[in-house]
C-alpha cells in the first residue's frame, strides 16, 4: 500500500519564515512535507532550527523550481504554503503547481503586485477548482487587515488610515524582496475604489505611534496588502497604508539604499538587475537574523477608520513578528485540513477564515494582546 500524502506542503522550509511554519506545524499535530531545492539544507535547518521537530510528522523533499516537479510534489496534498520570495519572480511557477495539484495556495508576499496579480490572472481558476488563493498572510499585513475589519464594525466608516510598525531587522529575503519591489513595480493606495499611484519621491513620511512621543519614519512599503483586500468592500472606499522599523536611523537609511539601487539598475535587463539586486540585498543583510526576543522584536499595528460622521479607532500591539507570520500560516493550514473556507478563489486570511478566528489564535499562543478599540458614536 502506497504511503499517505502528508496533507501540507512547506516550500521554503528550510529559510527563516519556513522553519517557523513547521515549528507551528508540529505544535498543532499537522503532519508536512518540509520541501525546498537541497535536501540537505533542508534537513540541517529542521534539525537545528526546529524546536521539538523530534515529535513532528514530516518529511524532507528536494524538489527542481519548476511547474512540473512542484506539481507532483504538490499532489495528494491540501494546502501549499510558499515563503520563496520575491513572489513577483518565483510566485507564479508556484501557484500554477498549486493550482494543478488541486491544493490550497497561501504564501507570505510583501508585494502588492504579486496580489494584483494573484487576483487578476489566478482568483478565477482557483475559484472554478473550489480552492482558495491566500498570499499576503503575514504580520505586515494580517494584523491590521484584523484592526480594520473590529474598527468597520461600526457601520458608516468608508476610510481606513493603517500603519504597522515593528522592532528588529528584515530578513535576507525580505530585504531583497523589498529592493526587487521598489525596483520593478509601483506602489498604490486607495481612492474612491481606484487604485491611485503614490508619489514616488515623496521620501520618508513621519508618522504618529500610539503610546510614545517621538514621531516615527514611515514609508508606503510598495503599498502593502490592505488596498488590494479592500477593493471589492462595498464598507470601504479609501485606504492608505504606511509602515516602518522603530529603528529611525535604520529607516532613514532604507530611502537611500532603494534610491541607490535604483539608480544602479535603471539600464539593466531583468537578469541583469536581479543579480545586482541579490548583491545589495546581501551587502544590507548578510545573515539571518536571531530568533526573535518578544523584549526587542515588538509589534504595532494603528488603524484610524472614518466616515462623514463617525470615527473609530483600534490599537493591536505585539510581539515576534515573524512568528505572527509562521502561526498565521500553520493555522491556515490546520484550518484547511478540517473545514471549508468561508471563500475561495482569491481571498485573504481574514476573509477566508474570518478575522476573530486569527485573532483569536495569535492572542491563544500569546504573540497579541487585547485590541484596543475607540468607537466615536
């Protein structure tokens, strides 16, 4: 008799985000597949990465990036979870195995146009197959898409004014991510349901954070997930979103080092400006970052929601943000294997499974405390 698939697919388990899903993984009792490209990489980073991996049900597979291999890899399972990034270049092959396999897609995208994407050219066809198309689950995005939707509780509010900010360092991946973006794609708000280009000379924009006096630097971090999920929102009509580090002398060097980059790769192919891309990425982050310390690594998400008469205002701070990301994807998953989604098709964590749910489960393992929420009547 034939093995039974492990019901979730890991790829990029061996990276930063990817260890900390199967950590979560193992927690919940999921039994996965760990795959990236070496086997051995892979293996070394879930023996001496993954807390307890001992009592974990999970396999390791070396898999080549391409449709056909990821594809096999894929099915017989129920949920992919991709942390390969940037999604813009490596996403595709990914969802297109995911999508032939018959799986759930979810991933752990920085890049509002790998959601534009995601909607345009895959929400359909994961909808026809009955499956869901997630990506964008992450703390950068998830916990003040969860602000949003405990401030649209009170009916008349149709602007929604978000900022995330959070203490310690990107990752390898999320720098080059960040430079790729910055590089290749325009950054977006929302205006009367439009997409609406924000300037991009405007620079650092300085931004108040509940709780402490001094200002903090921000900056639109390609626009963020949140106009994209609020779109189609008959509630919503307008969204903007900013974001940054605590670290003000980090984020005033954040402009210069995108500017340079830019500078540098204007003439360039895509090959050509990948490479250098990779090269800056790696002079800015070198190596991975430590496990998070809930002292340092701190979290904050600020959503001001308006209307012509009403306002409301919600407050979510926390801690780890990577593991907010990692819990987020090994609930999905736990979710997925057990019950139907609320949607499918293109859809994000909060409407496919509901924000009080994902809530819920980040305050269960401690990693948010209780919203703050001001309703003016």
């Amino acid at each position: 008799m034939p093995e039974q698939k492990k019901p979730v697919v890991v790829y990029g388990a061996s990276g930063y985000t990817g260890r900390i899903v199967c950590e979560y993984l193992r927690q919940y009792g999921v039994p996965f597949i760990a795959a990236g490209r070496n086997e051995q990489r892979l293996q070394e980073s879930m023996d001496t990465n993954v807390p307890g991996i001992e009592t974990a049900d999970y396999e390791v597979k070396a898999v080549d990036n391409e449709i056909g291999a990821l594809t096999e890899l894929f099915s017989g399972a129920e949920v992919v979870i991709n942390t390969v990034g940037p999604f813009s270049k490596y996403g595709p092959t990914v969802v297109e195995a995911a999508l032939a396999a018959g799986a759930h897609y979810s991933d752990t995208a920085g890049e509002q146009d790998w959601l534009i994407t995601c909607q345009e050219q895959y929400g359909q066809r994961f909808a026809d197959k009955n499956r869901l198309l997630s990506p964008g689950l992450a703390q950068m995005y998830t916990i003040g898409e969860i602000a949003a939707n405990l401030c649209l509780e009170k009916p008349g509010l149709d602007t929604l004014d978000i900022a995330v900010f959070w203490g310690g360092s990107p990752t390898i991946a999320s720098t080059q991510t960040i430079l790729v973006n910055a590089a290749t794609s325009k950054a977006y708000y929302l205006d009367r349901n439009a997409y609406s280009e924000f300037d991009p000379n405007e620079g650092l924009v300085p931004l108040v954070v509940p709780g402490q006096h001094e200002l903090a630097q921000s900056l639109p971090w390609g626009g963020t997930s949140h106009p994209v999920w609020f779109k189609n929102d008959p509630r919503v009509a307008n969204v903007k979103a900013q974001g940054g580090v605590f670290n003000t002398a980090l984020m005033r060097g954040v402009p210069v080092i995108v500017a340079n980059a830019l500078e540098q790769t204007k003439d360039m192919s895509d090959e050509e400006r990948d490479k250098v891309l990779t090269e800056t990425a790696a002079q800015v982050m070198s190596e991975m970052p430590p496990r998070e310390n809930p002292l340092v690594n701190k979290s904050l998400d600020s959503v001001h929601a308006s209307g012509p008469l009403g306002r409301a205002h919600c407050v979510i701070h926390g801690n780890s943000n990577y593991q907010q990301t990692g819990l987020l994807q090994a609930y999905f998953a736990y979710h997925l294997i057990q019950q139907a989604p609320r949607r499918v098709g293109f859809a994000s964590g909060c409407q496919a499974l509901g924000h009080e749910a994902l809530l819920g489960v980040l305050k269960e393992f401690g990693l948010v405390a209780e919203p703050v929420l001001t309703v003016q009547n």
